[in-house]
C-alpha cells in the first residue's frame, strides 16, 4: 500500500466518522472536529494524563518483556520444563485484568504499582510464544557445532539461540505493545489517582461524550504511536521483516496419563505458587488457595456461593461466546473480501486499525452509549475485541499461499474465487486458529469489562460488588473461574485446530 493510499483511507475513515457524528447530533457520537474542539479547550488535562498512562505503560512493557525473556531461557537451558513454562504462562495469561487489578490495588496500595503489573501481565504473553518458538528457529547444525567444541546449553543460548531468536523477539514486542496501554487503563480504573483510566470513569459518570470519544482518540493514538515506534526500531535493528508466529509452542505428546501426570504437576506448581505468594500477607484480602476451595465448597454459605457463581459464568458466557464467534467471523470475512477485492483495502484498514488501537476500557462506555445496557453492546465490544487479531492474522496467513500452487491454478484459468477457496483459504487457516485461541482470553475480558461497567449481570458485575464490599473471597473465587473457563476454552479450541487442520490442511499440521 502506497502513501497515497493511506492518506485516501485515513481522510474517507475521517470523512466517514465526521458524517456519522452529524447524523447521530452529537448526542452519542463526536466526530473528529468535535474531538479536536474538546482537545484544544482541555490540552493540559489530557496531555497530563496521558503522559502518565504512558509511563505506567513503558514500566509495565519494560518489565513484562524482561519477564518473557527470562521464562523462555529456562526451557532453553532445561529442555523438559517447557511443558510447565508455558502452561504456567498460559494460566497467568488468562487471569482476568479487571478482577486482577482491586486485588492489587489492596495489596500493593496507593500509587502506580497495579498499573505498572497489570501493564506487564497485559504484555508478557504475546512476546513469550514468539521468543519461545525463536528460540529454536535455527538449524540443528549449529547446534551441532557448539557440541562438537564441547561447550554446553548456556553456550548454545548466548551464542546460538539469542541471535536466531531476535527477530522473532521484535515481532512479540511489536505486537504486544498497544496491549501495555490497556493494562495500564484497566489498572488506574481501580483507583488510581491519575491517567486516562481515570478520565474514563470521570466522564462516563458525567455523560459527557465529547470528553469520552476524546479520551478514547487519545488513547488509540497512543496505542498507534507506540506500535509505530517500536515497529521502527525494529526495521532499524532488522532490516527485513520479522516473522509472524502463529503456532503455540509444542506441548506434552504422549498416552493419556502421562499427559494427565503433567497437568496434575502444573496445578499443583500454580498452587504452590499462589500459597507463596500471598505467604505472609493480610488473610482478609490475600485469599490462600484452601479460603478459596472453602468459600465454594465446605463454607456455611457455600451453595449460595456456588449458584451465583454459576449464575454469573453462564451470563458472561451467553454473551462472549456470540460475539466471540462473530468477531472470528467478521476477522476472517474482511480478510477474505479484501483479498478478492484489494482496491478496498484503502477504505477498510484504517477503520479496522482504529478499532485494534482504542483500549477495550475506553471503547466500553462508547459501546453502551451507542447500544444500551443490554446483550447488543456486550456481543458488540466482544467482536470488536476479537476482530482486528483475526483479520491482521488472517491476511497474514492468505498471503501465505503457495506461488506455485496459485500459478497452477491460473494456468488452468481458476478464476481469484476458486483460487481463494481451494489455496489461500486452507493456507489461511492455522493464522485463524492461532487468532481463535488468543481470541478466547480478550473475549472473556471485553465482556466482564462492560459487566463491570454497565450491565450489573455475569462475572464482571459481581466482582465489582465483590470488590465494592470488600468481599475477598468471592473476589478471588471469580477470578479463579474466569482463569479456568478461559483455559479451558483454549484448550478446546487447540483442540479443534488440530482436528480441522488434520483434514482441511493436513499439511499445515506440524510433525
């Protein structure tokens, strides 16, 4: 795409907001000039504020990053616990921001810590998997030749892995640090004392939607200047493009029990863990894991704990899973259609990369201005969520259509349709499932985040009566579940990537 090109799509994206803006009368919808206006009238409150969302969110991306590359050098040097690294960080991955972010709030106190955390736990994830994969992208020659001087696993980390997984190290960084913005966000919403966060909750209880879309464009162009900014640094460190990873690191094969053994082991490292780390803190709101088993199962109250807490899972789960579904969808759909007909790549992109960059927590209150309280702005937010991976995976993954196999194809005069149908689509599919499976966590998080917000039904509603009461217990208990059902929903949808690729691609399927 041209420079041209993408100033024609940014002025028909601009044109076709500022037109949307007049139809609604501003009174749900602000348009660019609206923005701009409420921008210049308001520049110190802002620029203040985003100044220290930023910075929580460089701490939390500085750190978050380190802690990857640290958790992909042990199976590096120990090669069996990369089953245990990655499940342990899968785990982590799914803990929800926004059940997370009151409980750190009360461990760690006043001041920018939860931000910074949540921040760190919003990154880490998404430069792990490629750093993983990077770190055995090399041919087993090299390998080799570091044995055949003698030299050990340290050796082959510093002077073989590292420097073949360096480019897989700046495709996590590049994608993970929009993410960095929204952990910093979800965390000023606990009670932070300052930051866009803080803006949001200040003008959603306002109703002041000028201020609302000005926050939110404030926020997406931090997200887009930080991915810019790093996907520059990049391109300087690496003159050609740095791969796209779109496989999960190969886990555990073998008979059912010992793959059975292995999940046993992990619950029992994530236990132990979890004793540790509240060891020592206040057991009114640091829950150890046998207060959390107590509350839902031998407690006074337990049955009465247990069927809200069931309540509260299958209405978060009515809704994620539609919209869930429908952001895969529309992802793929878009990809597809752009792929038959690229002239619309102009209009298209630049709204589907406005909506990857406005932070989950700014776009909440919008949606349910626009959409009402009820399931249409969950479902909503939740595609909106799941979109922009799918599609950006999606168009990753149908350009990686076999040349041979598509001139093939033209020389017996297949037309672009059947061409997609029978190579790009099949070729597209392992970019789809890797979205799918990094879909489910965003999913669960969108809609407990407008749970949280608006709705007062399913998780995200009773951990904020949790947190309001100050009920621990449930509060932990909650963000257990939301922890086990994203997992869980994972693994079915790995599980369902192997099954279909097994038939749709049979070649895409790793050995």
């Amino acid at each position: 795409m041209t420079a041209r090109t993408r100033w024609f799509g940014l002025a028909t994206f601009l044109g076709l907001w500022q037109g949307l803006a007049l139809l609604a009368g501003g009174w749900l919808l602000a348009g660019p000039v609206g923005v701009l206006e409420w921008l210049a009238a308001h520049p110190g409150l802002t620029a203040r504020a985003a100044a220290v969302t930023l910075a929580n969110a460089a701490c939390g991306f500085v750190l978050g990053n380190l802690a990857a590359i640290l958790l992909a050098a042990i199976p590096a040097l120990w090669p069996r616990t990369l089953n245990l690294v990655a499940g342990l960080a899968l785990v982590v991955f799914c803990l929800p921001l926004i059940a997370t972010g009151p409980i750190l709030r009360v461990l760690m106190g006043p001041g920018n810590g939860p931000q910074i955390v949540l921040a760190a736990l919003a990154v880490y994830y998404t430069t792990l998997i490629p750093l993983l994969a990077g770190l055995r992208a090399m041919p087993s020659a090299w390998l080799d030749l570091v044995q055949i001087y003698g030299r050990g696993r340290w050796a082959e980390l510093v002077h073989v892995r590292a420097r073949a997984s360096v480019p897989y190290l700046l495709a996590g960084l590049r994608i993970s640090a929009p993410a960095a913005i929204l952990g910093a966000m979800v965390g000023e919403f606990t009670g932070a004392e300052r930051g866009l966060g803080v803006l949001t909750i200040r003008f959603t209880r306002d109703l002041d939607v000028p201020a609302l879309w000005s926050v939110a464009a404030v926020a997406a162009g931090l997200a887009i200047a930080v991915h810019a900014t790093v996907g520059w640094l990049g391109r300087r460190a690496l003159p050609d493009a740095p791969p796209v990873i779109l496989a999960p690191p190969r886990l555990l094969r073998g008979s059912p029990g010992r793959k059975a053994a292995h999940a046993a082991l992990l619950v029992a490292l994530i236990l132990v863990l979890w004793w540790v780390a509240v060891a020592g803190l206040n057991p009114f709101f640091a829950k150890r894991p046998a207060d959390v088993a107590a509350a839902v199962i031998w407690a006074p109250d337990a049955a009465m704990t247990r069927a809200a807490l069931m309540t509260a899972m299958m209405q978060t789960l009515a809704l994620a899973v539609p919209g869930y579904l429908a952001g895969l969808a529309l992802g793929a759909g878009l990809a597809i259609l752009l792929a038959l007909r690229p002239g619309l790549s102009a209009v298209m992109t630049p709204w589907a990369v406005s909506l990857r960059s406005i932070p989950i927590v700014t776009t909440a209150p919008l949606i349910v201005l626009l959409l009402g309280r009820g399931a249409a702005g969950t479902v909503t937010l939740v595609a909106l969520m799941v979109f922009f991976p799918t599609f950006a995976a999606c168009q990753e993954g149908l350009r990686q259509a076999p040349g041979p196999i598509l001139d093939l194809f033209r020389s017996y005069c297949a037309g672009p349709l059947r061409q997609t149908l029978h190579v790009r689509i099949p070729a597209m599919l392992p970019a789809l499932f890797a979205s799918a499976r990094m879909g489910v966590p965003a999913a669960i998080l969108a809609a407990t985040v407008v749970e949280w917000l608006a709705t007062g039904r399913g998780l995200g509603n009773l951990m904020a009566l949790s947190a309001s009461v100050s009920d621990y217990a449930m509060l932990w208990l909650t963000m257990v579940a939301v922890t086990a059902m994203s997992a869980l929903l994972y693994a079915v949808v790995a599980g369902a990537e192997t099954r279909v690729l097994a038939v749709m691609a049979p070649e895409q399927v790793r050995a």
